[in-house]
C-alpha cells in the first residue's frame, strides 16, 4: 500500500511539474507588453446602473445566430451571422432570407453607392480581407477588395463604414492574431484583449485607384468605425484600452503612442470594453460596451508574464468579464448623451445599436437567434 501510494503522489507531482512548466514557457502567440491600465471609476456618474433595457422584444432568427452587426436599409435589417451569412428581416420579424454567404465570418458592413455590400471579413479566402458582394439576393458575385496594407496582411478586418465620396474606411484590430488561423474570431479577439498588442490600424481602400493606406496604427484591438456627420473625421474604439478615438480622415500612418493634432481620444476610461459604433440620429452615435471591466485585465496590465500565463489557458478558462447588457451613446465630442443598461437581463454582450426612427435594433454576440429591440420612446427619446 505505501508503494502504491508513493507511485501515485509521484504521479501527482509530476503532473503538476508539467503543468507548470506548460504555464510558464510554453510558446505564446504575442508576447503582452506592459501598460498602465486607468483605475476604473465602475458604474458611476453618467454610467450610473439603470434598467432602461428591461423592456426588451426580440425578432427570432430561425437557426441563424450572433447578428454581430446590423444595418437598415429600404425597410430591411440586414445582419451579419455567425455561420457565414448576412440576412435581412423585415423590422417586424418577417420575410427572413438569405442574401449572402462568405463562407467567413462576416462582422461589421456596410453599402455603397451602387448598393454593393462592402463587409469585413477576417475569415474570408486566405488571411481575410475587405469584400464587395453584388447582385445581393441572387446571383450574387463576391470581389476581394484588399487583404494588405503598408505591406502587412489584413488578418483581423473587423468595422466598416462607407463614405459620400466611395472612400471604404475600416478597422484591422490587430497585425499579430490571426484570426483565420485561430479559427474562431471571438478567441482571436479575446487572446489580443489579453495580449494588449496594440498593433491595430485603421485603413482606407479608394475603389478608384484600388489602393489601400494606413491612417493610423498602433491601436489595441481597433473595433468600431463610424463617420462623423460632415465625414472628415472617424470615430473609432479601441477596445483593448476602454477609449474611443476622433481621427481625421486626411491623417497619415499616425501612432496611438505618439501626440498628433490628427487624432485625439475623446472618451477614455470606459466601464466596459466598447465594441461597434453606429451612426443613430440627432447626432447620437451608439456603442455597445460588450463585457464591462475585467479585474483580472487590469490587475495584470503591468504584469505581462501573468497575462502570457493566461493565454496558455484553455478559451474556456480564459478570464473574461461577465454578461452584462449595456449600451451608451455619445456625440461627435464624447459626451455620454444616454446609457441604458440591465444588470438583470439574459440580452448580453451588446456590440451595438441600430436607430430607427422608433427603434433601437442591438447587435450582439451571446449565443442566441434573436435581434432584440425597444421602443424609443419607452426610453424617453
């Protein structure tokens, strides 16, 4: 019996001695680097908790699930889906159909003059890239616009938004995850979250000259991209670092890191980790703060062999904020002009919001086949 048991504590311990030295060397995709993380202020002053989301409807999707992305267009709710699809709905729920399927992940979308779809698709052909669908609701033709810029492969197309004049600005969230390879963008996501890299960029492709340039870089997980109303700035959020960007649109390859007139933060030290960013009315421009705060990403901000440990996890154990349903609005400055939330509520990880003239349609990523939506004025607009 003592054999025995000295040949399973021998088990035990060598098993542990792997483990650990798995957790502290083995290979990490990006090696975190340090940063300062800001003391967050939690759920206070304009972010103050509210169950202004309590009353929300849903619009079932039949077996399509995750509408990442959504935008109205001639009576229709265009989404992008999970399993390669973009669809469009009636507002009332009707008339669901299929009008295209990249075989990626299509995330954010959007028109063109031509009333092409013009989608960011890092799973898309090799390493992902920038799409033009046409001919959308049958026989529909798909062109690879751009998967490279400044000589970097585009692996984590992520947010787009069309202007006037047909210039396509999106957002690459990162040079080093590759979302194609990973498989599964919402990993991919989660490892540069954990990783800081801040090698995100945001692009522009002229479809006239078909060239693609950088108008800045250095960005920690650039999401959200929306056109400020006389479209010579972009907004954009930075997710990694719970802030949201106003950058002109004439900037040239400019760094996060460094001072330039082109671009400042204009709201910072966020109480979650903002996602999309869509144009709404009145001057209104909607973001959803899709998991709020992660102590452990703040903790460990400047302990980046803690978060190398992290990323040699499982996904399952990875560590994560929990759901929670929040959504805020901001205008060109970075004024909060509404923030409405529901800790109670199942309706999680809300990249965004889609305003109608009576509706807000929310985008999310929980694991359901619905689109919910509120009636503006059941929350005073």
């Amino acid at each position: 019996m003592k054999l025995k048991k000295k040949g399973y504590l021998l088990i035990v311990l060598s098993a542990f001695c792997l483990l650990t030295l798995y957790l502290l060397i083995w290979p990490v995709p990006i090696h975190p680097p340090y940063w300062d993380a800001p003391q967050t202020e939690g759920y206070t002053g304009p972010h103050k908790v509210n169950s202004r989301l309590a009353g929300m409807e849903f619009i079932e999707l039949d077996h399509f699930n995750q509408p990442e992305h959504i935008v109205y267009r001639d009576n229709w709710l265009y989404a992008a889906m999970e399993d390669g699809e973009i669809i469009r709905v009636r507002p009332d729920g009707s008339e669901s159909q299929v009008v295209v399927n990249t075989g990626g992940r299509p995330l954010g979308f959007d028109f063109d003059s031509e009333g092409a779809l013009i989608i960011a698709d890092p799973l898309y052909g090799e390493h992902g890239g920038l799409i033009r669908v046409t001919n959308i609701g049958g026989g529909q033709e798909i062109e690879l616009l751009t998967n490279s810029a400044d000589g970097y492969p585009t692996h984590f197309a992520d947010a787009v938004v069309v202007a006037k004049n047909g210039l396509i600005y999106f957002s690459d969230a990162s040079l080093l995850v590759k979302a194609k390879e990973i498989g599964d963008v919402g990993r991919a996501g989660e490892l540069d979250i954990l990783a800081n890299s801040s090698t995100g960029r945001v692009l522009e492709y002229n479809p006239t000259t078909q060239q693609t340039r950088v108008l800045m870089n250095d960005l920690s997980f650039a999401n959200g991209i929306a056109l400020s109303e006389d479209e010579q700035h972009l907004l954009i959020n930075e997710t990694g670092k719970y802030r949201v960007w106003k950058l002109d649109v004439t900037a040239e390859n400019i760094s996060a890191f460094k001072q330039d007139t082109s671009a400042q933060i204009v709201v910072d030290n966020l109480p979650g980790l903002p996602d999309n960013i869509m144009q709404g009315e009145d001057g209104r421009y909607w973001i959803g703060l899709i998991y709020p705060r992660n102590d452990f990403l703040d903790f460990s901000a400047n302990k980046p062999w803690l978060r190398s440990i992290a990323m040699r996890l499982p996904a399952f154990m990875l560590p994560k904020g929990n759901g929670y349903s929040h959504l805020i609005a901001i205008n060109e400055s970075g004024d909060i002009v509404a923030d409405l939330q529901d800790p109670k509520g199942s309706y999680t990880e809300i990249t965004g919001a889609t305003e109608t003239d009576d509706k807000l349609f929310f985008h999310h990523l929980n694991n359901t086949n619905t689109i919910g939506w509120i009636n503006k004025g059941d929350i005073g607009f």
